[in-house]
C-alpha cells in the first residue's frame, strides 16, 4: 500500500513539476526582457499577441485532452485512432486562425512568425493526453527545458530588442518543442495521412471545451482588460505580477488532483473534512508563496511594490483552495454546466469590476477585480445546488454534495 502510494505520489509531483515549468519559463523569459534587457515596454507589446495566441489555441483545441483521456480510457487499443480524428478534425479550423491574425496588424515578417507559433502550439496541445496516458512527464519536462533554452537564446541575440524579437523567440521555442514531441510520441500515435475525422467529434468534446474556456476566461479577465486599458509597460508589468500570484493558485490543484477519484465517491461530511484540511495547508503555502512572491517581485525583477499588492495577491489565491475540493464532487454527480455558469458569472463581474477600479486605481484596479472574481466563485460554490431536471442546475436548501470551477 505505502509502495503504491509513494509510486502515485511521484508521478503526481512529476506531472506537477511539468505544468509548473509553463509559468516559470514565461517569469524567466519576461525577467530577460523586462530587467536583463530593459525591455518593458517591449514585452508589454508582445503581450498583447500572447492572449491572441492563447485564445485561438485553446478554441482549436476544443476540449480534446479531457476528450481523449475518456475515449482513450474506454478504448485503451484505440488511442492512436482517437488522436489523429480529433487532429484532422480540429486542423481544418487552422485557416480561420491564421486569418484573424492576419487582421492583427503584425509586419508580414513578424505574422510569418505569429503563424507558426499557432500551428506548432496547436501540435503541442494536441499531445497533452498522450502524455499523461502514456505517462512520459520526464521526456515532456526534458523537451521544456530544450524549448525554453531555444528562447533564451534568441532572446540574448544582440540585434534590437522589439515586441517581434519576443514573439520570433516564443515561436521558435514552440517548434523546438513541437518537433521533439512528434518525435518522441509518433511510433506511439502513428501519423496517418488520411485525414480521417473524428465523427460527432465536436458535439463530444464540448462540454469540455465550454469549461476550460469559462475557467480560462474567469481568471484572465483581468490580464485581457488591463491589455486595453493600460500602456505597453504597464502591460508587461502587470502580467508577470498576476502570473506569480496564479502559479501559487496551481497549489490548490495539484493538492486535489491525486484524489480526485475518492473525492467523486465518498460521502459529503468526509469531503468537507477533506477539504477543511486542503484550506489550513493552502492557508499555509499562501503565506509561504505571497513571501516568496515579494523577494521575486520586488528583489529580483525591482517592481518596488507595495504591501497592498501583496495583501491582494494573498486574497487572489486563497480562495482557490477553498473550492478546489468541491470540483470533483460536481463532477462526479455531471454538474459541469453548474462549472460553466459559476465561472461565466466570475468572468462577467472580473470584466466589470476590473474596467471600473483600472480607470481609478490603474494596474492594481485590475487585480483588484480578480480578487472579488475569485471570492464571488467561492461563495456561489459553498451554496448547496441540485438539480431540478435533467439538463437544469437550480439551487437547493438539500444537498448531499457542493462543487468548485476550474
């Protein structure tokens, strides 16, 4: 029992250590630019083109991990299958894409780039459930650290830095590690070039893209409307504080995730219990993180920020492990369209309470409407919900079980 408990707990850590390496090469990567090399301004603007990319990745991915792990999981023989139809079938919307970006205002150089950033990254995606099916975290970390030494070094060319430097080297590093992953992974998945489409492929898929996409939403709100509202600099520096402070959120999940499984059976008083125990320990790594926050924030990348910031920055994660516990319970009893609405209903108040506090307060207005998002998504979560007809989620005075978002 111990053995098997410590071989689970290592893969989880594993497999952690690998989602962590995302948000710690882009604070390394924007501590190059903005401190090393004075630059800003210029990643504030290269800012701007990341959340498009990262939208019109996360729409051509259209829920296909979460998909593949429950067909995958159904037809263990099938994976290969299964992967190239929902490939082919999400690749024919790649055009759509690259044509919104065409209207981005990018040099034909620099959209050459940009272009090139979306197909290796929709590949990358694309490889998300294979990893985790066939359990190869130490080869995926081993690719991250290749990819993002590719950056570095594109980024350290003594040419002019500019927002389209930044963006050639995010691209390069997006090949790099789309290439070694089709390398790595092809004998396994096998490449047929058919192009065979996934039937009903979308229709399946979509729950599941609806709630990454109200979760990516939710907690980027902010980010997206300090884009618009805020200068270039402002930009930059607003997006590495609030990436710090969502990389201490991450806790709360990878706390949950290694039992997930119990926590879709057991009975409501043990997932209260449970989830009392998750609070004091993320109480605990919040006051841990926001410490480890002020020394990178303000010693290493010399932003000079106040103790309000940090307050905020506490109150922003904090919440995440208040419901974290309670996802799985939704789950479980197939209330995802509760997740959506939650979460929706987050985005929407982020929106407004951001656009109002950044015109009065500037950058902290922002994070300050990120906060009230979170707190606002803890309370609705705490409320007991069932449903009243299938299809329905309706609020209820008796429930055996409460859910949590993202």
């Amino acid at each position: 029992m111990n053995s098997a408990l410590i071989r689970r707990g290592r893969i989880v850590l594993v497999n952690a250590t690998r989602h962590l390496m995302v948000p710690l090469e882009n604070l390394g990567a924007a501590w190059l630019v903005v401190v090393f090399r004075d630059g800003a301004a210029q990643w504030g603007a290269f800012v701007g083109t990341q959340i498009v990319v990262g939208l019109m990745v996360h729409f051509l991915s259209w829920g296909n991990k979460d998909w593949l792990l429950r067909r995958a999981a159904e037809e263990p023989a099938a994976m290969g299958r299964l992967w190239q139809g929902a490939l082919w079938a999400r690749a024919r919307f790649l055009p759509v894409a690259l044509l919104i970006v065409l209207f981005q205002g990018h040099d034909p150089v620099t959209f050459v780039w940009v272009a090139l950033w979306i197909l290796a990254a929709f590949l990358v995606q694309s490889f998300d459930a294979p990893i985790l099916i066939t359990r190869r975290f130490k080869t995926a970390i081993a690719i991250e650290m290749v990819a993002f030494a590719a950056v570095v070094v594109v980024l350290m060319q003594p040419a002019d830095l500019g927002a389209s430097t930044v963006i050639r080297a995010w691209a390069v590093g997006a090949l790099v590690r789309a290439s070694l992953l089709l390398l790595t992974l092809i004998k396994r998945l096998g490449m047929g070039f058919g192009l065979v489409v996934e039937p009903r492929y979308f229709a399946a898929a979509a729950p599941f893209f609806l709630l990454g996409l109200s979760g990516m939403l939710q907690s980027k709100m902010d980010l997206y409307m300090a884009n618009l509202f805020l200068d270039d600099p402002e930009v930059g520096r607003y997006q590495v504080i609030v990436n710090t402070f969502i990389m201490l959120q991450a806790g709360g999940a990878f706390l949950v995730v290694p039992f997930a499984k119990t926590l879709y059976r057991a009975k409501e008083a043990v997932v209260a219990a449970f989830a009392r125990s998750v609070w004091l320990i993320g109480v605990g790594i919040t006051g841990v993180g926001i410490s480890g926050a002020w020394v990178l924030l303000n010693g290493i990348y010399h932003f000079g920020l106040g103790l309000p910031w940090f307050v905020l920055g506490a109150l922003l994660v904090l919440p995440v492990f208040g419901y974290a516990p309670r996802v799985y319970r939704l789950f479980g009893a197939g209330r995802e369209r509760a997740v959506v609405v939650i979460s929706l209903v987050g985005a929407g108040v982020n929106l407004v309470v951001s656009v109002m506090l950044l015109k009065t307060f500037g950058a902290i207005g922002a994070l300050m409407g990120s906060v009230v998002s979170q707190w606002l998504t803890l309370g609705l979560i705490l409320i007991p919900w069932d449903h009243s007809s299938k299809g329905a989620v309706v609020c209820s005075g008796d429930s055996n079980s409460s859910f949590g978002s993202r």
